[in-house]
C-alpha cells in the first residue's frame, strides 16, 4: 500500500515538473519565434536596399566605390 501511494505521489510532481517545464519552453520558443522573425523580415529589408543601390549605381557610377566592398568584383556598367 506504502509503495503505491509514493508512487501516485511521485507521479504527480513528475506530472507538474513536466507541465510547467512545458509552458516555460512554449513561452521561450514564442519569444525567440518572434525575435527570428523580426531578424528574417530585417534582412529582406536590407537584400532589397542593396539591389536598389545596385540599380541606382548603373546610372550613377561614383555609387560603384560605395557597394564595391560588399560585391568583391567590379560593378559592370
């Protein structure tokens, strides 16, 4: 009788261990959810600034010693 009662005992902490763990991992995975996209969406924003300096330094050529550290070839004009 002992052994079952410190087993249902034990059972239940394990069982409030495991379900609070799990609401703090679910709080923690929408955090960094978050935080990723706010950096995907940041980065799409700065792909698209480069290409638009990229067409803008076909007609404005002294653009080109501007972008040529991030192009590591000459800008074709």
């Amino acid at each position: 009788m002992k052994c079952e009662t410190t087993n249902l005992v034990l059972t239940l902490v394990l069982s409030v261990v495991f379900a609070v763990q799990s609401v703090l991992r679910t709080r923690e995975f929408g955090s960094i959810n978050a935080q990723f996209s706010f950096a995907r969406n940041s980065l799409i924003q700065e792909q698209a600034l480069f290409q638009d300096c990229l067409e803008y330094s076909k007609t404005h050529p002294d653009m080109t010693h501007v972008l040529q550290p991030f192009l590591g070839k000459p800008v074709a004009h």
